[in-house]
C-alpha cells in the first residue's frame, strides 16, 4: 500500500530551489556550490563519496540524497521546505525506474536506507533507519519473491525495531525483551537460531508494542515511513549526542546533516551473500595491507555489532572469489582516487557486489605517519603534503611519556584496574590522589609530590589544583565539561565522567565496588584510554631514532623550511628559513635536544646549576660576602664546576651554535625560606639553644635586608650583573674557558651570551665591554680563535620599543616572552592563571592564554617592531624566541612570518616545532611577508 506521490516522475519539472539530488548528478551539486568542499557541504560527507562513486562507475545502489540546505530549513520551521518532498518523490520515480522495482509494491518491492550524512564525519551520532518500504503485505511479497521468509520477516522487524527507537525514541528494551523471550522460550542461543515462524510471531508482538507506547498502529503507507524516516533524522542533527560530539571536534551547529536514500540490497540472502566493512590500510600500524571483515548471510550491523564472528577479509577468496577481485580493484581505485586511506563497507547481494559508502579512514597516530609517509614515496602524493597531513598533535600523541605496554597489561590482568571514564584529555599521568585544588597544589608545590586531583567534578577556582597537578580524574561530566576544557587547554591529562567512583568527600576516599583509595594513594590515569590503575605504572617517552617514518617526515619538514624562497627574510640574516633551536640546560637535555632535531640551544638557564647541592653553599658565601673581594674568592670555587658545564653542552652541540644565559633571578632565590629560619630562630631562643644561633640570626638579618616589594621586577637580570658584575665576570670567564678547551679538542663551538632583562642600551653599553674583554682575555690566554656573540634578551616592553639603539650593542635578540607578556599586559603569570585567566577566557576577554600562545596584537606587535627596527641598525642581527612559546604552532606561525631566525623550546617539543615551522613555510610559500609589511 503506497500514497501515490503527486509529484511528476522527473525532477526537471520541479520548479524552484533543488533540494534533492540523484547520486548521478554530481555536476549539478558542483554547479550549484561551485568546488567539491561545496558539494561535502551540500550533500555531506557519505553523500559526496556515494555521489563520487557513482561517477567513477563503482557499483552504488541506486538513490538519491536530500541536502544539508533542506535540513536547516526544516531546523527552522519544523516542516519540510516548500518543493523538498515532491522532489523527493520524484527521485523515488527514477530510483525505482533504475532498479526496475517499486516502492510499497507486494510483486516487486523496492526497499531504501535513509542515512544520515554531514559535511564531516560524526560516527553513530545521527540516526539511519533501514528496510523501509516493508510493510504486512509487501513482507509477504518479499517472502515470495526472495523464497526466504526468514530474511523477509527478519527485515521487517528489524525495519520496526529502529522505526520505534529512532522516530520515537522509544528505549530498546521495549524490542530487546521479547526477542529474548523468545529465544529462551524455544531454547535459542543467537538470533540466526530464530526460524521464519518465529520472527513472523515477533514481529507480530513488536507491531503491538509500537501502538502500546507511539500510540498509533505501525505506518503500512511506505511514503510516510519515508517521510517519518526523513525527518528523524534532520532531528538527529539536533540530539544531545550530536551535539556533544560537535563540542567535543569544533564542528559547527550550522552546517545540517543530509539525508541519503539508498536502494537496500541485501546481504542475509543466502550463503552467496555477506557484508562487511574494511579499511585499505591498517588504520593502527599503517601497513599497506587490507584490513578487514565480512560476514556471510548477514546484514551491515551484525559486523558493527559483533553479534557473530567475523572473517577476516582475505577468506573472502574463498567464499566468492569473483566478488573478492572486484572489491580489491575497486578499493585500489578508490585509494588512489582520494590519495588516503579508505574506510569501506559493503554488501554482496547473490553474488553482486555493492558499495555502500567510502570516507577517509580514522586512524592512530603512528598510522597516520607511516600513510603519509608511504604514500609520498609511492607518488601518491607530494611531500609537502605528507608533512601537511600531519598535524603536531599527532607528533605530540607519539612523543608524550605514555604508559609502558607491556606494564599496562600487566596491570590489567593484575587487577589493579579501578575504572574507566571519558578520555578528555591525552597523556599518562601518575601521582597521589587528592581530593580538593588547595591540598593538591600545596602537596604539589610545598612537599614537591606529583599529585592527581579527584573531584566529583570541577569548578574555575579548582584550576589552580588543575595546574600543579599531574593529572585530573573526575567521575561526572563529559568530553565538554568544566574539567576536560581546562585539561585540554593546559595539556593535563584528564579522565572525566568516571561514574563508577563513589567520592567521598568527608571520609577523603573514593570506591568502586569493594575496592577504596584513600587520599594520598598513588595511582595511574591514562588521558588517551580513560582508564585508571591503582598503584604506579611506569611511563617512558618514546624515542625518536626508533619511529622511522617521522623521523623521514621531519627531514622533508626541515628541507621544506630551509628551501630557497620559501621566506622573504631579510637580507643577510644568519638562517634561511626559520630554524629549531632547544632550551637546554644540561648536556643531557641537549643531547636529547639534539637526537629530536635541534639545530641549536636557544637558552641555556645558568641559574639552575647554582641549585646543585654541591653549590649552593657556595653561592650563599658568594652572596653572604659583604664585599667584592669576599665575592670574588667564592666565585673562583664555582668557575670549575661552570666551566665543566659549559664543556659538556659545546660538546653535545659540537658545531651548533649555543645561547647561554648570563645569571638572571634575584638572589633571594638561593637563600633559605625566610619564614622557616624565623620559626628555627625563634625554637632554638626558647629552648635557650646557643650553638649555632648567632650564625641562623646574622644569616635571618642579611635575608631581610634583600626583601625587596616586587622581586621579579627589583634586582635581577642585567641589574643585578651590573650591582655585583663579579658573578657574570666569572660566567663568561668559564664559559670562553670551556669554548677554548673544547676547540683544542677538536668541537666546532658557536658561544653565544646572552644578557637577560635589558630595557636601555646603557646597559649593554656598562656591562658588555668588560665582558667582552674577559672574552678576549681568555682566547689570548689559551691562543685559541672561535666565532661568538654578544646579544640580550627582548623581554620588556622598553627593549623592543628601542630596539635600534639596543641593536647597536647586541648581535642577537632573543624575545623572552615570558616576561614580555607578563610586562606587556602587566599580569603576573602564576597570579593570572590562578585566579583570572579562566574567567577571561570564559568570558571572552582573551581568546587564548597569552603565556601558550602569542597575543600577535600586542606582545607580537612590539616583537614585529624590534625586529625591522633592529635589522635597521644591524641587517645581519640574528633573532629567535625562547620563551615557552617557543613550542606553540600558533606562535610558531607567527615568529616565521615576522622572520625570526629560530624557535627555541623544550627539546621534548622540538619535533613539534619541526612541523610547525614547515606548516606555516608552506602555508606562506611564495607570499612576500616580512618585505612587505
Ligand atoms: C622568558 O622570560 O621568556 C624567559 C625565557 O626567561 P625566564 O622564563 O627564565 O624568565
Ligand atoms: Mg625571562
């Protein structure tokens, strides 16, 4: 039984706007759009391969698809746009004319598929009705026609089993009930034990509970099951899965899903009949191998569902080699016509094979390496797009310490598997369970634990706890909650919505079961799976020299970067192209920096060595003397142990150009906490302790007489070199001794010092000659020659905005854009993000963190500025960034265009930057940036 649509049976009498499209007018959807992103946008992503597919004479079923532009329309209105529908029943005219079968006819039924379909992919977030066409007379017919009465009545029920759940909404267990009542009745164990017999009677029962709970009989008019089907799924675009997904991947809420309707063939017709789904490669290694499964005499959502065991797809051979041939010439086709790894899936109808979508394949990081990677060297490809291909997440996902396999499996068979959540956030982290942001940050920062923060949920002022932590565990909320945001936003790894634990917030303590962890506990969070262990699993980052294929791609990224005219740099500068350098303090971080790919260290913090315990004392007697004498005297104990430093790091870099940072903090940062000597002053005056005493009380008075209000912004940097200039003397003596030695050695080194926290040319003017002398000194001494430099750091505001005049005395800057942005903004880092950046960003006053990536407005105007004003005075001046920022692709893009000569940043990132740089050299190629600015 059928309404007879009143429509014509072609679409060209249809006037006004097409809402429809049949899968072999591809030309009019490109028309209509103007490019194939268009078309994906009009007809959706499963819709442009079937219509693709379709044009490259791979056997589709016959359909047609209804387009994005109808569903927003519909999302407005609540109806169908004017002309959709008798366009849409006009399609059905030529689809039936193509198969040479009838909708809603009991002699020849024609069936369809009604599929959702968006622009980008949201697998299994919107609904697909199947079989509709079926109804108590036409099932009859199908049975006839087929000689298969189980497959008939099988379809029908299937047909309304998803009828009631999508349209209605209805909760499976109204259907899932029965069928196993069934199945226990008659003794049954699977659905392919149910006979004819016994589907007809089900579907019987499941026609009755559709009228119980919709309230209306099961529609036998095949247009309106059409038409319900339509709509469900526009609907879907609107459901909370849906739209969770689109939080979660940045896919816009305007875009609308399509509607596919596609002629259903069958795969449960018999044993010359299957289905399955594959991927032309291995989505998780990157083999170039199919992967794949099929099952004989069944229907797609049995493979999906895993009901049966499936083969794997090379048995196929066996089954229907015929079949099997013409699968694997025309995934070898689809492959090369979309140069990337297809995802597949299909039906062979008695013998004839069908297929029923392709879509780029999903895959794991290290898969999407080696396809790329692979897929340049069969000239599948360019280069330049393998590197384009990838993005530096995917780099990051294979650097980050992750979870030693092995000791993950362990754990998982051990059962010291506690729960799984949602995996907000990626990465492995391993720490003592706290349950509130002060505990967590004060057991963090104060008794230097690596902590793990559980909460119920989280809140703005829990970020604090967030930050200091290793990793966030929480048991509510999702992939878009409060927590995974900030997790993501700050590279913590996050397990959300673990809703098996029970926390106790009073007792400290959290449950699964029988199982408890109490505060202070150690346990394992894994950001990539959402799975947490009890008790610590061992991490490990994964070396580079190992992972070939990104090794290979980071090649062609530095080759891309360093090409001929891929950047209009200006004349004369030290680099072609933009270069990555490393922050690396000791020789094994440069080591490291160096085996990831950095062509020279950007800072080397020389504070850090002063905490060594074997120095300190020393330090606090350098700092303790009164005069330039006693000074002097201490510091010739520390010029062995810098010299040594030094050595070890021009060693690791032999040939590389090495930036190292003359001392920079204020001294306060060596002396002992000054509240915790106050407490052991005050116990020992009233034990009436007199050993010793004098000493703690001199060493309380000299702490006291170095308070200063605002320490970052008192007696640090250049000022303090330029109050007690002894210390850096003896820096630069060791680090010109130690650049000596190692020349006589035979190692290329490329000293570079650099002056921190400049804001006047008088500075450099006061400081750098005598420095400059001892480097003289130390060469003639020695009767050794090397290239050098003298340079400073941009890190306030004032520098950059002189940066000509600093230009006369600095041969290279280095933008320090940590202080530049806390100087710039006039925020305090660690108070912004503890109590306002979160909110800011909320609230949309800052679109990013201005400490992850640069606020190009701002901070990234002044650097612009002392660039070309510096490059004025001196053309050849050599310019890199070493604050964190470093790392950040976005910043990255920047420093490239206002023509940086490097990035420096954690070696861990340099691979990273690698991309970033060849990304943003490609994204510029060939456009005149710094030159025409
Ligand atoms: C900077 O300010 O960006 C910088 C690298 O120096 P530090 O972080 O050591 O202050
Ligand atoms: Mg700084």
């Amino acid at each position: 039984m059928a309404t007879k649509p009143k429509a014509k049976a072609t679409q060209k009498s249809v006037k006004g706007k097409k809402w429809v499209y049949l899968f072999d007018e591809v030309r009019a959807a490109e028309k209509h759009t103007g490019s194939w992103e268009g078309v994906r946008g009009l007809l959706g992503g499963k819709g442009a391969g079937l219509f693709d597919m379709t044009r490259a004479g791979v056997p589709v079923p016959p359909g047609f698809t209804v387009t994005t532009e109808a569903c927003n329309g519909f999302r407005k209105t609540g109806s169908f746009p004017a002309g959709m529908w008798s366009q849409a029943t006009a399609a059905m005219k030529v689809v039936e004319k193509r198969t040479g079968k009838k909708f809603g006819d009991a002699s020849n039924p024609l069936l369809v598929s009604c599929r959702s379909g968006a622009k980008f992919s949201m697998p299994g977030m919107m609904n697909t009705i199947l079989n509709i066409g079926l109804n108590d007379e036409v099932v009859e017919g199908l049975s006839k026609l087929t000689n298969n009465p189980r497959f008939a009545w099988d379809s029908y029920r299937r047909l309304i089993e998803m009828f009631g759940a999508t349209v209605f909404n209805l909760d499976d267990e109204i259907f899932e009930h029965p069928l196993a009542e069934h199945k226990a009745k008659r003794g049954y164990k699977v659905d392919t034990d149910m006979t004819a017999e016994a589907w007809k009677e089900l579907v019987s029962e499941f026609k009755k509970a559709f009228k119980q709970h919709v309230g209306f009989d099961f529609p036998q008019d095949v247009y309106k099951q059409l038409e319900f089907a339509t709509k469900a799924v526009f609907e879907s675009w609107n459901g909370k899965r849906a739209i969770d997904y689109r939080r979660a991947t940045a896919i816009s809420d305007d875009l609308g899903t399509a509607v596919n309707i596609v002629t259903m063939v069958f795969g449960n017709m018999g044993d010359d009949s299957g289905t399955g789904v594959a991927f032309t490669r291995d989505p998780s290694t990157g083999d170039k191998k199919m992967l794949g499964e099929y099952l004989l005499n069944a229907q797609g959502e049995d493979v999906v569902a895993g009901i049966r065991n499936a083969d794997p797809i090379e048995n196929l051979v066996k089954n229907m080699p015929k079949a099997y041939k013409q699968f694997m010439d025309i995934t070898r086709k689809l492959e090369k016509h979309y140069r990337d790894m297809q995802d597949v899936e299909f039906t062979i109808e008695r013998g004839k094979l069908w297929m029923l979508q392709t879509r780029n394949g999903k895959r794991t990081a290290k898969s999407t390496v080696k396809i790329a990677v692979d897929m340049a060297k069969e000239k599948l490809i360019a280069k330049e797009e393998a590197v384009l291909r990838i993005t530096p997440e995917t780099v990051d996902a294979l650097l980050h310490p992750q979870f030693d396999e092995s000791a993950m499996k362990k754990a998982e068979t051990d059962g010291t598997f506690f729960a799984k959540g949602v995996n907000a956030s990626p990465g492995a982290a391993v720490g003592q369970v706290y349950f509130d942001a002060d505990t967590t940050e004060k057991m963090t920062k104060e008794n230097k634990q690596d902590t793990i923060m559980v909460r119920p949920f989280t809140k703005p002022d829990d970020v604090h706890g967030m930050i200091a932590s290793q990793g966030v565990l929480t048991s509510e909320g999702g992939a878009t909650s409060h927590a995974a945001v900030v997790a993501r936003q700050f590279g913590i790894p996050c397990v959300v919505g673990a809703s098996a634990i029970k926390i106790d917030l009073e007792k400290r303590q959290m449950t699964v079961g029988d199982v408890t962890v109490n505060e202070g506990d150690w346990i394992s969070v894994d950001g990539n799976t959402g799975k947490v262990f009890i008790g610590k699993i061992p991490t490990s980052a994964p070396s580079l020299e190992e992972q070939t294929d990104l090794l290979t791609l980071l090649n062609w990224a530095d080759e891309i970067c360093a090409r001929k005219g891929i950047r209009s740099t200006p004349k004369g500068g030290p680099t072609r192209g933009l270069q990555v350098w490393a922050n690396a303090d000791y020789p094994k971080d440069a080591r490291r920096a160096r085996s990831y790919g950095a062509v020279g260290i950007g800072l080397c913090r020389t504070e850090h060595m002063f905490f060594e315990p074997e120095r300190l004392p020393i330090v606090q007697r350098m700092i303790l003397s009164g005069d330039s004498e006693g000074r002097t005297v201490a510091l010739s104990e520390l010029l062995p142990f810098q010299r040594k430093d030094f050595d070890g790091l021009f060693e690791a870099m032999d040939g590389y150009p090495v930036i190292i940072r003359l001392i920079d903090p204020p001294l306060h940062e060596f002396m002992p906490d000054e509240e915790k000597l106050l407490e052991e002053v005050i116990t020992m005056r009233v034990k009436n302790e007199s050993e010793g005493l004098k000493e703690k009380e001199n060493l309380l008075d000299a702490i006291r007489g170095m308070h200063e209000s605002n320490p970052m912004m008192g007696m640090r940097g250049v000022r303090l070199s330029i109050s007690m200039p002894e210390i850096v003397e003896m820096q630069v003596r060791a680090i010109f001794e130690a650049a000596a030695d190692c020349t006589l050695r035979g190692i290329v080194v490329k000293p570079e010092v650099m002056i921190p926290l400049t804001g006047t040319v008088k500075e450099l003017e006061w400081i750098q000659p005598r420095l400059e002398r001892i480097a003289a000194a130390v060469m003639d001494e020695k009767k050794v020659k090397f290239e050098y430099k003298f340079g400073t750091m941009i890190e306030i505001p004032r520098a950059a905005v002189t940066a000509s005049e600093v230009a006369q005395r600095a041969e290279f800057f280095s933008f320090g854009t940590n202080d530049l942005t806390q100087m710039t903004y006039g925020y305090s880092r660690d108070d912004a993000e503890r109590n306002f950046l979160v909110t800011y960003q909320e609230q949309g006053i800052l679109e990013k963190n201005p400490f992850q990536t640069i606020d190009r407005g701002g901070v990234g105007k002044l650097m612009e500025w002392a660039i070309a004003e510096g490059r004025k005075t001196r053309p050849t001046l050599e310019v890199g960034i070493c604050g964190e920022h470093g790392g950040d692709p976005d910043s990255i893009e920047w420093c490239h265009i206002i023509g940086n000569n490097y990035v420096s940043c954690s070696p861990f990132r340099v691979p990273i930057a690698r991309l970033a740089a060849a990304h943003s050299a490609l994204k510029y190629a060939g456009k005149k940036i710094a030159e025409d600015k």
